[in-house]
C-alpha cells in the first residue's frame, strides 16, 4: 500500500455524521509488521521471529501483567500493551480536535495484547478448560482496571485467528480496545435489547427458546446459532443467568466457559476445516444507565470466515448468509470430538 | 466449505431482534462458481469460460435488457438476472415466514446483474466517459422498474472489483439488489441526515466544505475523500444540485459523472496499484417520505480494500483507518493521468 506521510500525528476519532459512526483514524497502524507472507496463505512464523514467544519479551511493548503474577520464565499468559495501537493512551480525552462544524476527539483510549499461551503452535483450543479459563479471567482483570479510567466507556474484547480473519500475527493472542466512546454496534445491541424488555418484560437472551438452534449446553452456559445468524456457522455462548457485564463472570463460571468455548471452537474447526474467525466478547457499556440492566446480557459470539464480504453488506449492513441456522446447528451438534 | 444440507428452501430474510438488523438467508449462493483460483490470486479466467463474455449468453441466467436495446451480436450492456440470486422474484413477499416470537420474512427480491462491456479484460476505467455513463444510465433504467413494484423499497446497486473486494467472477458487472425492506444502514443514514437538516435547516451534503479533502470537480459532481473516511482512500463522488434519488440522473449528467468516476478509478489504480474495491450508489428509499426529501441527497462511494478487516469492526460497527482523509486527498489530487 501506498505510504501516506502522516508525520507523528495523533490518532483521532471522526464522526461520520452522515451515518452517524465513528472511525478510527490511527497512522501508527500502518507500520505493524505482518508474520502471514500473503494473506492466503497463513503459514505460522518461525518461532525464532515471533515477539509474542516465551524468551522473545523485550521484543514487545511494555507488559502490564502476567499470569501466573509471580512467574518469571514459566508465565502462561502475558497481557502487553500493543505496539501499534488504534488508541493512545498517552492523549489528553478532554482536548477534542476540532475541525470546522465536523466532529473529532482525539484518539484516546488503550489497546492491548493477550498473549494466550508461551508456545507459539498452541491454539486456544488447545488448552484446556481451565487454561481457557485462565485466559476469560485475565481479560477480566484488565477490564476492571480499565473500568477504573473515568473517560473510557466501553472495552471491545476481540480476538482474529487466521490471515482472513484479520491476523497480522498467528501466535495465539486476543486483544482490547477501550474506547471513550460507545460504538454504534453497542448502542443500537441495548436499544434492541431494550426495545425487547419494555415490550415483553423480559431480557431477550434470557428468554431465548433454542430448540432447533441449540448446540451445547453446560452447567452456567448454552451455545446455539443465532436465529439470524450474520455468518455461515456463526455460534453464540449465553450465560443463563442474567448478567450485563462479563467482567461480573467468577473462576467457576470461567472454567465452565473455557470448557464450552474449547468444544465449539474443537468442533468449529473439525466440521469447517480449521476456518479463520473472529471470537468476540459482548458486553455493556462501563457507567451504563442502570436501566438498562434488566435487559442487557453478554454473551460471546465466534463468526468463521467462510466466504467474503462484499459491496453489498458494506452498503446496506445486511449480510447474506447461505446456510439455515438450523441446519449449521444441526451439523455442529452432531460433531464427535474424539 | 463443509456443505449444510439445505433441499431446495427458499430464500427467507430473518430480523436479528438483538441487533436490530436485517440478515439474508439464501441457500442458493453456496452453489455459484467462482473463477478466483484463491481469493488472493485474482487471475482472469479464460474468457472461453466466462458466461458474462459475448457469445456465451446462453450460459447466463435471462436477459432483462440489452443496450442497445435492439443490437444482436454487438450489444454493448446487458442486464440480466443473477443465477443464483441472494433473493428471490418466485416468493410471495406477503406470505411472511413464521417462527415463533421470531420476526423473519419470505426472501422476495430481485437480483440482477449489469454486465459492463462484452469484452472479457475491459475495465469499468477503460470504458471512454459516455460509455461508464450508458453503464449508469442502464441501473437507472432497472431501478426505474424495479420502481414499479410496489413490494420492494430500496435498491442496492454495488461492484465487487477484485477477489478480496468479493467478487467470485471477474468479468466487469455490477449488481442490483432489491428488497422488501430498508436495510439498516440505509435508515441510519436517513435518520443522520435528518438530524443534520433539522439542526442547520440544510442538507449536510449540499452543505458539505471539501476545502483540503477535494480531490476533482466536474460540471454537476465534485469528488472528495470524506472527513471521516472508513476505508483508507475512500472516495465519494457527491452531485452538485440537491437529489435524493438516483436514479433522477438524466443523460448529460450521466456522462458527466461517467468522466469524473473513471478519473477517480484511474487515480486510485495508480496511486494503489491496482487494489480491489467496491463502488457504491448510496440513494434513498422508493416510497420514501416526502418530509426527508430536503435532507436526503444521494451520492457514489469508492472503497479500496487495502487492509482486511478484524473482529474488532465487526464487534463495535468501528473502522480503523490508518490514512488521514487530508493526505488521502492530498495523494490522490496529486496523481496525474497521462
Ligand atoms: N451464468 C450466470 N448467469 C447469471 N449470473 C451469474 C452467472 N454465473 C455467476 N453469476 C452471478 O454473478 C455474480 C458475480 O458477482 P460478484 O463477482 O460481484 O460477487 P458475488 O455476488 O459472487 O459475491 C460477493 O458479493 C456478495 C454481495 O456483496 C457477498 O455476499 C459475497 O460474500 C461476495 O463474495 C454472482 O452473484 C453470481 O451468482
Ligand atoms: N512486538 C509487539 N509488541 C506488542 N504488540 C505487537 C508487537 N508486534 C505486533 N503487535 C501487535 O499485535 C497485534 C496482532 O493483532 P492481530 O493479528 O489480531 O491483527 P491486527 O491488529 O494486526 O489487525 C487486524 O485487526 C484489526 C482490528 O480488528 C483490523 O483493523 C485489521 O484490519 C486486521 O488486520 C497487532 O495489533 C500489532 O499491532
């Protein structure tokens, strides 16, 4: 791609009043290296290249924790600052950038590394249900220190495995971004929800009847396809208990997640032939109106990569989707994992 | 991609109620071929097998119209149905799909496709002005039928150039979608606008201020990269008079926008070397209130794939551009066409 100079600016956030969202703009971004030769082609690194291996740590931005806290050669997960974040946190949120009757803040915020495992051949999936665990609950743990930020609204937990998925990096890693903003995707999510409580009186996911639809199921958790699934084989993980925020989830809960998340991914990857997708963490905003409680409820979504986007779904925000929920949830239930 | 078993359903579109969207269910488009080897090595097949070339219309789905409209073997645009359409024109649209306490219709629609010139290695940008005119001219004439049934609500004209942009053929074509219902980012942008309009009593694209993000002008269009530009080097090609339609367009503005569009094609594909991209009519609504015309004003985008995109988009509805609009602009302005 063509090099803009962009001299040491700042990242900034735009709002597109037309479409009334906001982007984004972040030229550290375009200075990350890429470990996937072509994007295609997703050929792990050599491990001797890769800051996110065990003995590769000074290669990588500043760590903010690592688990356990007291390791020292033997840590299983480090959480890192990212080294070409979208964010920075270094700006002053209260000192908006102001263009001519247009709308912009400055970039601030934090985006962050979760290196999942030491080894770099190690999948999430590969894990086992308390490792996965382990992994949920670190997540946890920077989300409530991020919450102690007044300016940052929401955290976007995300995690891109494979090159079409988004990867620049294949050693298993999740990252976060705290945003001062709510995005829009957020927003419209409790304004659905919402919209749901004060028709039926009730929380829409707690409320879900999967029947047809449902995969799995475990002691705090159900995973099923969502009724609209946006993506072939798209798999959400509710917990049945109500609850606004993951941050809220306990070391039992996590390890019950970590179990049903290893299945589905386990399974994902056998009936699709190890897909690129995207796993995501539904939550709420940090100072949500407490209003809103009795209908918000995270949950977690994995979206594989089966085909592309195109035209279409970037103009209008429907997406075409040619496998019934149904029938991807038949073919996932009925996966063996040996 | 593992196949579902899906026997002969038909299309249905499902109503995401968390996120209050709409999603596309058509078993149909796991079925249509591909003359991408892989998505990353964009090689043109062999036109001996492309149905979209001359003399292979009889491997097409059928014609709606041709231009010119009475040629026979030296037809320049043909307009044809999509062999394995997204949508449906067989459903009965007011026979709605129920499931219970879900919210899904009938998949109606129309699905078409424009191929842009007979010859399979033409581009869109190697067409002369007039030529990418008659091109839009030809979707003015479907939208224009699509008009006239009183089912569908919008239309979706859009282009996938390149593999990773979506495109499964590679022949120059465009697409039209036309649904029953207004999709989601559609209205948002309705709504947005119409913020703009009851705050400033003008419309926000009349009023817009291009200043260091103008790239071109022409006699009715100016071409600019938008303030809070989604994609790195997006383009909007914007008309000069107030339309919320556009298919309003009459014939010399046409060719007048045919020039300005395949100058920002040639800019792009130098500046970018070539990258995939989607163009985009961005119009309003058939039956649309009277009360929004004053602040709806369609307009053309051009967005490069430059960059992939993550979970973190996907999560939030948030781009992340690493290119500031000004130096975009400033690069694109700067770009001279020999
Ligand atoms: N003989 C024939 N007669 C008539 N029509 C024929 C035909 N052979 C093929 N077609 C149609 O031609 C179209 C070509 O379209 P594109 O190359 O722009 O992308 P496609 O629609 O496949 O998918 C891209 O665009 C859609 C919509 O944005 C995304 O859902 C998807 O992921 C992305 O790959 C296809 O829709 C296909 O059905
Ligand atoms: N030594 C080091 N120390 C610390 N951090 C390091 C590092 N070396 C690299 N990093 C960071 O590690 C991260 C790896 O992330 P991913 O592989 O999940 O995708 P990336 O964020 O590059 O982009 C994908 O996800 C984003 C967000 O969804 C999309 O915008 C984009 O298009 C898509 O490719 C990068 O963000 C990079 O900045």
């Amino acid at each position: 791609m063509a090099e803009a100079e962009t001299p040491n600016r700042s990242p900034e956030i735009r709002k597109d009043k037309i479409h009334n969202r906001w982007v984004l703009f972040s030229p550290a971004r375009s200075r990350r290296p890429s470990d996937f030769k072509a994007k295609s082609n997703p050929q792990p690194n050599n491990q001797t290249e890769c800051p996110f291996c065990a003995g590769h740590e000074h290669e990588c931005a500043p760590e903010i924790f690592r688990v356990p806290a007291d390791s020292i050669n033997d840590w299983k997960i480090r959480v890192i600052q990212n080294l070409y974040p979208a964010v920075s946190r270094e700006l002053d949120f209260q000192n908006p950038v102001s263009l001519v009757g247009d709308v912009a803040v400055s970039g601030f915020g934090f985006h962050d590394v979760v290196i999942e495992s030491p080894v770099h051949s190690v999948n999430l999936s590969d894990l086992s249900p308390a490792q996965v665990g382990e992994v949920l609950l670190a997540c946890k743990k920077r989300i409530e220190q991020l919450r102690s930020c007044d300016y940052i609204k929401y955290v976007q937990v995300f995690k891109n495995h494979g090159a079409s998925a988004g990867a620049s990096m294949s050693h298993s890693h999740s990252q976060m971004i705290a945003l001062p903003i709510v995005p829009p995707t957020v927003s419209a999510r409790l304004d659905s929800m919402m919209e749901y409580y004060k028709q039926t009186g009730k929380c829409s996911l707690c409320d879900i009847q999967p029947n047809e639809l449902l995969i799995a199921e475990s002691a705090h958790f159900i995973s099923l396809v969502p009724f609209a699934a946006t993506f072939a084989f798209e798999i959400w993980i509710i917990p049945r208990d109500h609850s606004s925020h993951f941050n809220e989830i306990d070391s039992e809960k996590a390890v019950d997640l970590g179990g049903l998340l290893k299945l589905m991914l386990l399974k994902m990857s056998l009936q699709l032939n190890n897909p690129p997708f995207n796993l995501l963490i539904h939550t709420s905003p940090f100072q949500d109106d407490p209003s809103n409680a009795p209908s918000t409820h995270w949950f977690l979504q994995i979206a594989p990569h089966l085909s592309g986007v195109g035209g279409f779904e970037i103009a209008t925000g429907c997406y075409i989707n040619p496998v019934f929920p149904e029938d991807a949830a038949k073919l996932l239930r009925d996966v063996r994992i040996s």
